[in-house]
C-alpha cells in the first residue's frame, strides 16, 4: 500500500483568548495520496486556513499528530519544509525587483548553488510562460502573470506536494483559466496539490476529490460527483447545491479577501 503523502490524525488547534479558547479545528483525520489534487473547502470561518498553515508547519498544532511528505510534522517540520511548496493567497514578492531576481533569489534561499539558482530560473520561466518577462520589475505585471510567479517560488525546489491557497482570486476568467491548466499540468508531472478555493467551479473541475469542514471538523468528503449525488440526489447538481446542503452556508463571495 502506498504511504500517504499527508496522514493528519486527530489535528486540532486551540487559540486562548481573552473571551477563553476558541477551537479553529478541532480533531481532524485526513488523508492524501500522492499524485491526487485535493480539493479543501468550507465555509469563512470553518478552520481551512488554520489547517493549512499547520500541515505547512506556519503554526503548531495544539493536538493530534500528522506526517506531511514522510516527515513528522511536529518532530521534523525541517524536513517536512524541504519537501512542500506554499503560495499563499497574498502574493509576497518584491515590487521593486525583477522577475530573475526573485527566481534566484528563491533557489539561493533552497541552498542551490549560484549556476544551478540561475538555470532553474531561466527552466521555470520557460515552463510557467515566464522567460519574455524576466528582466521586467515585478511591479510591472499583470494579475495572472504575477500569480504564474508566485506558483513558479513555490516550484523552485522541486516539491512533492504543492499547498494552493486561494491561487485565482482577483484574477480575470481568462487568467483564472491559464491558472487551472497550470495546476493540471503540475499534477500531471507528479505533484500533489492541495488546493483551497472559494470557487466551487473551481474546486469541481480541478479535484480529484474534495474535503469539506465546517466548524473545525469534516463534514463531507469525496469527488465532486460522488458529494453531489450524495447530497443532492443527483450528479446533475452543481457543486454549489452540494455545498449549501453539506453546510448551509453559501461559500463566501470571491472577491472576499479570506483570512481564518
């Protein structure tokens, strides 16, 4: 049997604050196989955040136990950090710089040496439609073409899964579809992908399968399919339907920034 590439058992985190603690998740089992696209939705609020920021070891876990890539996420979040690649919802690079710049300055950070640092620039450039803008400042892109960078920082290293967060949010129908392709592409040539979205026809054409939580627990997990006729009575549902009737909450607006 192949070894999951995420193993969480019981994950939960508590925060204490001054009303007392507040459970963001609270015992969560999930399991993901290596080469599938998992789709991780819920309601604002419902801890998907929370959850991802702990697999990618940005915030301890207060229970429960999880492997992430083959490396326990409490006793070796070094190693888990080697193998997993992050974008988050906010793109963090640097207005003032250019394309190249935050290329190599990424792989110079994952300890490649300066040649190796330049050519997986110029390779990742190549492949994410990039090269014809390396030389230009950061500042000077378009909302698609910064997203296709913030995806190309989180590849440099060669991870061997891929943590989405939110990746087409603000984007136009037609960025928005260059983004989709490209995460097929990444699954296609052997990265997992776990991808959070807001974008329920997102998360029904990109998943392979999907885990729904709702108050820092799963409430439903599945492919689309399977979720829509479980829920709906019928595969010709959409996922919207599906998700209302796992949760009773409309997933939030798009252009909603998300933070939980």
């Amino acid at each position: 049997m192949t070894t999951p590439i995420i193993d969480a058992k019981g994950l939960a985190r508590t925060f204490t604050t001054k009303k007392g603690p507040v459970e963001a998740v609270r015992g969560i089992d999930l399991t993901v196989s290596a080469g599938e696209i998992l789709g991780f939705l819920g309601p604002n609020g419902a801890g998907k955040t929370t959850m991802m920021r702990m697999l990618t070891t940005l915030l301890p876990p207060t229970g429960g136990s999880a492997t992430v890539a083959g490396h326990d996420l409490a006793g070796d979040p070094v190693g888990v950090r080697r193998r997993i690649g992050y974008v988050a919802q906010a793109s963090g690079v640097d207005p003032a710089v250019s394309v190249r710049e935050e290329l190599v300055t990424q792989g110079r950070l994952y300890r490649l040496g300066k040649t190796e640092a330049k050519n997986r620039a110029r390779e990742l450039a190549e492949d994410l439609d990039l090269a014809d803008l390396l030389d230009r400042p950061t500042r000077s892109l378009s909302g698609g073409q910064r997203r296709r960078l913030d995806i190309a920082l989180g590849l440099t290293h060669r991870p061997q899964l891929l943590f989405l967060d939110e990746p087409t949010t603000g984007l136009d129908p037609g960025s928005r579809s260059d983004v989709w392709d490209l995460v097929q592409r990444i699954r296609t040539e052997g990265t997992t992908v776990f991808l959070t979205t807001h974008y329920l026809d997102e998360a029904d054409v990109l998943s392979d399968r999907l885990v729904v939580v709702d108050g820092g627990l799963v409430a439903a997990e599945g492919t689309p399919q399977d979720l829509k006729l479980r829920y709906t009575g019928s595969e010709a549902a959409s996922l919207r339907e599906a998700f209302l009737a796992i949760t009773g909450h409309h997933p939030l607006a798009p252009d909603v920034p998300v933070a939980i």
